[in-house]
C-alpha cells in the first residue's frame, strides 16, 4: 500500500467536501464549510493550496475559478488510517479493540445488530 499524504484533521473536513462533491470549485468549498464551521474563506483556501501541495488534491483553471478534485480516494485513505489506529492502540487487534467499546458500553443496540450481521454475511 502506498503511503498517503499526512492530512490534518481540519484538512480532512476540506477533503470530506472535495470528495462529495468533485469536481467542486473553491467557492463551492468555501460556501459548504463556513456553513458547518467557523473558519475563513482565506483559510480554507490555504487549505486547498496545502492539500494540492501534498498531492491530496489536484485543480484547473476554469476561467477565473479553480476547480478541484480529489487523487486519493476516501476509501483508500479510511482504510488506512483505519489500520494505522488500530495498530497504534490496539497492536492490531481488533477483538481487543471492539472489546473495549463493548465494555465501555459505547456500543448501541443498532451498532450491536450491524455487527452481527456484518459477521453473519462474512461467515457465509
């Protein structure tokens, strides 16, 4: 697996945008997450300028607009830091790690039933 670019946490809500909506302009981007935060519009373009530097995102010109999609894919990279979480607190173990939601009861009745079904599926 290659390594994928480290993204900050409030790279990543940039990323969440860019992957739901690609190809997305920077006014696009702007419009959405001043809606959920509380950021400016000069740091949110900072943080595309930043993305597109680590090779996150790519853009084109398109008249006086950039328009930005995503090189690595939300799958590829939960899954990978998916992985790189469960190594880093549970040694890879993820019985260990379900365990200790269970025990800390931060499991809910839904939750509880999606796993035995997702087991269940994967057992046949």
């Amino acid at each position: 697996m290659n390594p994928l670019p480290q993204i900050s946490e409030a790279e990543f809500e940039v990323m969440k945008i860019v992957w739901k909506y690609a190809p997305v302009s920077t006014n696009e981007v702007t419009e959405k997450l001043t809606q959920t935060t509380n950021w400016n519009p000069k740091t949110i373009q900072t943080m595309l300028k930043r993305l597109a530097a680590k090779k996150a995102i790519t853009y084109e010109k398109q008249g006086r607009v950039f328009v930005y999609t995503p090189l690595v894919l939300e799958t590829e990279y939960i899954r990978q830091k998916s992985n790189s979480f469960l190594k880093r607190y549970y040694n890879g173990n993820l019985s260990s790690m379900i365990a200790s939601y269970l025990e800390d009861d931060k499991l809910s009745e839904d939750e509880l039933d999606a796993l035995r079904q997702l087991l269940s599926n994967r057992r046949e």
